[in-house]
C-alpha cells in the first residue's frame, strides 16, 4: 500500500506502507486510510522525528525500531550494503512540515 501525504504549501509525498506508519508512529499520530496534521502540530512533529533520528544515530537502529529486513540472498544482491537510515527515510516529510509550517497549512494523508 501507498501512503500520499499533502499539503496547500507543498507538492505531494508518496511513501511505502511500512516508512509512512513508522514516520507516523514517532510523531504520534496513528496509521489509516486518511489523516491530518494540523499546522499547530507540525513543530511538535519535526521535533519528535529530529529526536528520533539522533536517538538512532546515537544508540543505533533498533533505539528507534528499526526493522530489519529479511532480504532474500540472491547470487547478484550485495550484503555489504548500508540500510537506509531513518534521517534519509523522514527528510522528505520532515522538508514538507517545515514548508508546510511556515505557510501555515496542514498536512494530509490518505491510502
């Protein structure tokens, strides 16, 4: 499933089922079909995911839930390959919030 996040201020985001519920949980809002984050929220938004992405580069990935993906060991796929880290996953959330923010506009989802 598609999580599409917009906003008045912004083009739109499209994130993966699985980087939307968790960028959701750690700003505390629950996953579903539709949501808001209204403009009064924003700031305590980006503060929790800035919080978390200190948290996991300070402690490491599993401080903040990181699941590990259990990738299928074909011939040609890398193991060396660094994970993406939560600061690349939130930063295009975290960049719409801010912009969001500053305009005073909501942010919306929906499936």
């Amino acid at each position: 499933m598609i999580y599409e996040f917009k906003s008045r201020a912004t083009g739109n985001l499209v994130m993966t089922q699985d980087v939307a519920e968790r960028l959701l949980g750690i700003i505390g809002k629950s996953p579903g079909p539709t949501g808001i984050i209204t403009a009064e929220q924003i700031p305590g938004a980006i503060d929790a995911l800035r919080q978390a992405i200190a948290t996991e580069k300070r402690e490491g990935p599993a401080s903040v839930g990181t699941p590990r993906a259990q990738a299928a060991k074909d011939d040609d796929e890398r193991d060396d390959e660094p994970p993406i880290g939560l600061a690349q996953r939130a930063f295009p959330l975290i960049e719409m919030l801010e912009r969001a923010g500053a305009a005073g506009k909501d942010v919306t989802w929906g499936i």
